[in-house]
C-alpha cells in the first residue's frame, strides 16, 4: 500500500518550500494574522459543478489545500518562534 501523497504540501520540509513563508518569523500576533490573512486571500470556490452534482474541481481543491498549509505552516513556525522566545 503506498502512502497518500499530498500534492499541495509545500511547508519547510518540503523540497519546494512555500514563498509565502518568512525564513524569520515574528510573534507580532498582528502580523500573523495579516500573514495567515493574506494567504487566505481569495480562496477557490469549492462548490460542485453544476453538471456532475457533488464533485468539486480538483485544481481549486489542490489550491484550497496548498493555501491551508501555508498558512498552517505560518502558524507553526509562530508557535515555534513563541517557544523559542
């Protein structure tokens, strides 16, 4: 059985890691939530298409999923920087 692959990961463990991600995070809880803001941004519709009922596209699904793991990955490495602190 192979491992599920997620094709939007992009966080710092991946070999393309996010741009959208600052190498030296603050703990300005003002700034992450402009970060997180801004990496939500104009999220894709997720709604079905109106042919096929319930299937959403799978690019906007791809794209959903790469916009929450950047903006989980903001979080963590806040939550890393606020331990380290």
């Amino acid at each position: 059985m192979s491992p599920h692959v997620r094709p939007w990961t992009g966080g710092r463990c991946s070999a393309n890691p996010s741009t959208s991600v600052n190498a030296e995070m603050n703990t300005d809880p003002q700034q992450i939530r402009s970060d997180v803001d801004s990496v939500l941004a104009d999220l894709p519709s997720l709604s079905p298409h109106a042919g096929d009922g319930a299937t959403a596209d799978i690019d906007a699904i791809n794209a959903v999923g790469r916009r929450l793991e950047q903006a989980h990955q903001i979080l963590v490495e806040a939550l890393e920087s606020v331990e380290k602190g």
